[in-house]
C-alpha cells in the first residue's frame, strides 16, 4: 500500500511517499480503507521529533482517518465490511498512524460515519472536534446563555467551539486576524467577532459582555493571562489547549478571588468513553448541518510534505495563509 512516513525525524521533507505492507487487523482492530485524513499541528510536532513517546518505525504520520470497512478481526463485532467510519487519536501514544491507503485501527476508536456527512468532512472534523467538546463539556459545563470567548475563531478548533457552543445556545465572541476570517466567524455563528489586529478586543468585549465572560478558550501558544482573567466573569472558566513551553506571568490574586477555575485539553489523555460521548454528539450536530467542517486546503497523499509545510508556516510562523484544516486524499481521488 501507499504511504505517508518517515524513518528519522525532521523537516518536513524527511516525509516519504512510497509502499509499505498493507497491515491485516487481528483481535478487535478494524482495517480501514482511507477516504480522507487530516492535518493537525501535533502531527508536526512528532515529526519534528518531540519525544512524547516511542514511536514504531518507520512511523505513518496522522491522527485522524475517514473511510471504509475494509476488514475485521476475529473479535471486532461493531463493525462490518462495508460501514463507513472515522476515528482520531491514531499516531499517538505509540500507535501507528493513518496517512496510508489502509490503516489497522482498535474497533474502540472507531465511530460510524453519517450516510449524509463525507469523508472529508469528517477527517476534518474529527481531533479539532473531540478537542472542542471535551473542553466545553466535560470539563467547563458550558451551559444555555452563558457567554464563550474564543481566540482564532476561524482555526481547526476555533471553528469547532464556535458552532458547538452555538448547538447548545450560548453567545459566542470570536476574532479573527483579517477581516475574511472574521466573515468566517460570522458565518460559524459568532454573536461578536473581532478582528484583532485592527480593533480593540477588550472595548468590544467590554460592551458586548459587561459582566465578563463565562469561558475563555485560548487557542494561542503564549497567553497573556493578565487580559484573560481580566475578561473573566465571576467562576469563570479558562480552556489552555497549545503551548507546551509556554511560561507567562500569571496574576493568582484575580483568578482566585472571582473563583475562577482552568483546564488543560489533551485530547489523546482522554478515555474511550469520554471520547465516545464526544463522536456522538459530533455525528448528531453534523447529521442534522449544525456541524460543519472548515477545510482550508486540500493535498493529495503523495504531498504530505507539503501539507506539513504549510500547516507548520501557520502554527509556528503565523503565516496567516491557512484558515480551517488540511485535507489529504489517496492519490487519484476524485
């Protein structure tokens, strides 16, 4: 089969595309067929070489996978040849990844894909979706009328808290940094969106939410928590979801004294259960339109290493060229 890998980290450029075995499922693992993955930053990050844990080599690269039952093992009985499912959390924790033609994933992280929702839609959606729902619910409770404020509301996961905070009716401020991805926010749902290198974040929010927000969910690698917990209601909740070397001031007195509280999300930490609850609601909001994936560009398998380049220009270098998720696709897929 044809692969995405690498043998050493590095640039992007030590991505190889070339045939490697078709692995065969046993015990409860599934063989898949792919019909889409996606690009997310951690993919970037491991191959770059961060030493979050062993890896199988050569390792396929990527998380998340849609597509088809192509196989299952003895001990799989949720799934049949034939039934189209996605799945994420691959390529983590040392399992192998899903850039290839076929990919061997356990039964237990698999979900049925929607016969209205495609497999680009739901590759695109699958990580930035679990990370997004894990964040809201699981851990701050969003609830009804209450007031989110999410930074980058037009990025991977930025999309996916925008419109699931709407699914559940609260007002969402998001901002943007042009004015097209402010439009985009717009169009996700937001009830305020800020275009942050030209207007003034704070006067806005100020106005919109005199009272402070409810949830603050910072997409950014170096959070200036001075203005975060300054923007925060009373029992405010903070979502960190990006950077690891991160070390900012952080102002205790304020934080404590409006009894605010603050999460971390990795999604890959999360168990099978959580994130089961996650792929359900995902698959309802995107079966009834609620949902919908925001897919920036589109590569075939054969160019993963430029996927990597251009996701890795806008995560590292702020590049601004890249607004939604990277798509791959098998090679000659229409």
């Amino acid at each position: 089969m044809k692969a995405a890998y690498f043998e050493q980290p590095g640039p992007p450029d030590v991505i190889r595309y070339g045939d490697l075995p078709k692995p065969a499922p046993t015990g409860a693992q599934v063989l898949v067929k792919m019909g889409a993955v996606s690009v997310n930053p951690i993919d970037t990050y491991i191959r770059n070489g961060a030493k979050y844990w062993d890896l199988p080599t050569p390792f396929i690269v990527g998380c998340d996978l849609a597509g088809v039952v192509e196989e299952v093992g003895p001990d799989a009985q949720q799934f049949h040849r034939g039934d189209r499912v996605w799945c994420t959390n691959q390529g983590l924790m040392g399992r192998q990844g899903t850039f290839a033609e076929y990919s061997v994933v356990d039964s237990h992280w698999l979900y049925g894909t929607p016969d209205s929702v495609s497999d680009e839609t739901a590759a695109a959606c699958a990580l930035v979706g679990v990370t997004a729902h894990l964040g809201l619910f699981r851990d701050t409770r969003l609830r009804r009328g209450e007031t989110v404020f999410v930074q980058g509301g037009s990025g991977g996961v930025g999309a996916m808290v925008v419109q699931m905070a709407k699914a559940v009716g609260a007002r969402v401020v998001a901002t943007g940094g042009s004015d097209e991805k402010v439009a985009r926010c717009r169009e996700l749902g937001a009830d305020l969106a800020v275009n942050y290198k030209t207007q003034d974040i704070e006067a806005e929010l100020k106005a919109f939410a005199p009272g402070g927000v409810n949830v603050f969910w910072e997409t950014s690698r170096e959070p200036d928590f001075d203005r975060i917990v300054g923007s925060l209601a009373e029992r405010g909740r903070i979502v960190l979801m990006a950077g690891r070397d991160a070390r900012p001031p952080f102002p205790v007195g304020p934080f404590y004294v409006k009894n605010c509280s603050m999460f971390g999300v990795v999604m890959f930490k999360a168990s099978v259960h959580d994130l089961q609850v996650c792929a359900d609601e995902i698959n309802r909001w995107l079966a009834e339109g609620k949902l919908r994936a925001q897919i920036g560009a589109t590569f075939p398998l054969s160019e993963t290493a430029a996927a990597h380049r251009l996701q890795e220009d806008n995560t590292l270098r702020k590049s601004g060229t890249l607004a939604g998720k990277i798509v791959v696709r098998p090679d000659g897929a229409a």
